[in-house]
C-alpha cells in the first residue's frame, strides 16, 4: 500500500543571495533540529558566487530550490519562495546564519496557549564570519536591539513606529495564515521590509519575542549591520513612507490603543481619527523622528477642513507656529557618500548626521546669507547696466 506523503507542520523558507561560503552551516542547522516534520525551501536570487553549486550539492528529501535566473530583490525571493510553502508555519532562516538545535521546538510550544498570537521571535547570539560567538568586548554597538520584553500587540504598534525595528526577522516562527491576511513583503523597500510588515501583522496579532539567544546572527564584510550614508538615508526615507501609510491604513480602535485619544469623546467618532492622528504627530517630540512626525502632522491636518480644525482646539496662529518649528528638507551640505555597495540588510541603520537644519541655525547666520545674496544680485545688475551703456 503506497503511503501519502507527510504534510510538514513548518516550511522553512532559506533567501540566497552570494553567501556560498555560510550556507552549508545555515542549512544544516535546520536539518539538525529537534523537530523534524519540516519542509526546507530555498530560494536563490541569481547569486553570482558559488551558492549555486553549493546548494545544488545538498540532499535531503526535505529540501525544494528555486534559482531564479535573474537577481529580482530580497523581497521579492522572499515572496516567491512564500508561494512554496506547504507548512501552516513558517519560519524564515537567512543563508548567512544558523539555529540553535531546538529553536524550532520551543517556538511551537508557544502557539498553544495563545490563539491570537501570530508570530514568535526571539534573541540572538552575535557570531563572526567563521561562526565564532562573539564576546562581549566584540559585540557590535548594537547588540542589545533584539532584547525586547514582551508587551501588547498596541505597545508594540508604538514602540516600532516611534523606535524603529527591533524584531529579528530570521528569527520568526510566523502562521501561514498571517501572511495570508496582511500580504507578503513589500520589493520597494530595501532596509525596513520587516518594519513594514511586523506593522502589518500588529495591526491583527499579537506577537510574542522570546529571552533565549535561538539564532546565530552572522557579522561579516557582505552585510549591512555596520551603517552607512546611503543605507541610513534609505532608512529613514522609508520610515516615514511606512508612517504615512501607517497612518493611512490604521482603525481607530488600534489608534486608540497604540497612541489614546486627547479626548475620550472621539472613541465614538470616526470622523474624529484623522484629528487624533493629526494631533499625535504634530506633538511628538524626542529621537531622530521629530520632524518627520510633525511635518506629516501638517500635512494630516490640511486634510481636515478649517472649520473643523479650529473647533477643535488649533488655530491659523497655532498652525502657522507649528510649521515655522522646523522642517526636514532644507540642510547645510554634507558630503557626497561613497558609492553604493549591493547587499541585503537585516538591521535597521540609524540616521547620520546631515549637518544642521535651518530652523536650527543661528539668525546672525541667516542674515549674513541673505545679504552675499543681495550683494550678489546688484553686482550682476550693475554689470548688466554698464554692458548696456557700452553698447
């Protein structure tokens, strides 16, 4: 009697891109865990190294690749080996770093006394290129990013919006059906399609994120965990595109539990939400997010019409003062950053310093820019008068 096929309860789903060197170890690591009922998806996305023939070499029967013939983006491989998965879990693994032997085990566990919880992360443990564990003394600065208490799915909406990601993504055990119910990843955004997405998700699920160290995060040359001018520009550019469409997409109960309401009556008015929104962005202070914040909160309210707005507590005057605060756009050059290099990023980089804003210059400054401008301007009318003379 021919016996069906096993379904595997997790499909592990393996990016490949250009780490022919590390994802032996990678592989084997989930090969090795203590729960076996697994499907092992990789996804090659046109790696010019040798990854190829690496992982053309390996066998097991749980193992199913995909070489893309042309390199389409981390996302979108992403996405295409997603469309694989059979397992109602699955668990992300990046080509470049390893599980401990019951990661798997032990997130499962979790699932079962929660039923609305979506996704389970975890800590890592920092290793170097050879798969060293890093020691305190070489632990990157950022070592502590992905230690996070536990808290509501309304705590973690704040908390990631305002701080950035810290949520481990190849550390993820996630249900099939999230993905089903907030879309797969988003190609257009390079350094935050995690943040994009675990946004998603909280808007749904709770998570949880567990103390134990159950993934072996790699640091090495071909990453992008040490920032750069571009990356953290990049960065910061997209956070505020995943605000706007934040804020956009957000029901008033999840507004209401990540950021309150400045007035308990608007929990009944959904014509209210926008102001609220409004309202939280134009307050916000602290951190490298502050003018992005408040610029959109302008922008929110001039959506809102004038009547409404001033009946609820602003005014032109008060508008006008907020606008006049400060603004992200207008900055003293810096300069230019150095070429590009083409890696896949896992760590959201912090902004750098792009010199002083206007508002935060001095007025005697600003005076003395104005008039090298007029004396520039009379010094080309006299010359273009004295040219009209001469002819």
């Amino acid at each position: 009697m021919r016996r069906e096929p096993l379904v595997p309860l997790v499909s592990v789903l393996i990016p490949s891109y250009n780490h022919g060197d590390f994802i032996v170890a990678a592989v084997d690591s989930v090969l090795a865990q203590t729960y076996g009922n697994i499907q092992v998806i990789i996804v090659d996305d046109a790696s010019s190294d040798k990854s190829v023939e690496v992982i053309q070499s390996l066998r097991d029967e749980r193992i199913v690749c995909r070489f893309l013939e042309s390199n389409v983006g981390a996302c979108q491989a992403m996405n295409i080996g997603l469309s694989m998965c059979e397992g109602p879990y699955i668990a992300v693994c990046n080509s470049d770093d390893i599980w401990v032997p019951t990661k798997l085990e032990q997130q499962l566990e979790k699932f079962k006394n929660c039923q609305n919880l979506g996704a389970v992360f975890s800590d890592v443990e920092w290793i170097d290129s050879e798969g060293r564990f890093l020691s305190e003394e070489n632990a990157p600065p950022f070592e502590s990013v992905f230690k996070r208490p536990n808290r509501s799915r309304f705590s973690w909406i704040r908390d990631l919006i305002e701080g950035g990601n810290c949520l481990c993504h190849p550390s993820v055990l996630i249900k099939r059906e999230v993905y089903q119910t907030v879309g797969t990843y988003n190609n257009f955004y390079r350094q935050l399609p995690d943040l994009d997405m675990w946004l998603r998700v909280l808007q749904h699920y709770e998570i949880l994120v567990m103390p134990e160290k159950l993934v072996g995060f790699r640091l090495h040359e071909g990453n992008t965990s040490r920032p750069g001018p571009i990356t953290s520009t990049r960065s910061i550019n997209e956070h505020r595109l995943i605000l706007v469409n934040m804020m956009k997409e957000i029901t008033a109960d999840n507004f209401f539990g990540a950021f309150g309401f400045t007035n308990v009556l608007s929990i009944g008015d959904p014509s209210a939400l926008k102001f609220e929104i409004a309202r939280y962005l134009l307050d916000y202070r602290g951190g490298v997010y502050e003018n992005m914040f408040n610029q959109l909160g302008t922008e929110v309210l001039l959506e809102i019409p004038q009547h409404d707005i001033i009946q609820r507590g602003i005014s032109a005057h008060h508008f006008h003062e907020r606008v006049g605060r400060n603004t992200p756009w207008i900055s003293y050059p810096s300069p230019s950053p150095p070429p590009e290099k083409e890696i896949h990023s896992e760590i959201e980089a912090p902004p750098f310093d792009q010199g002083p804003l206007i508002a935060e210059t001095k007025t005697v400054d600003l005076i003395r820019t104005v008039a090298i401008r007029i004396k520039a301007r009379l010094r080309e009318r006299l010359m273009a008068i004295a040219s009209s003379v001469r002819r």
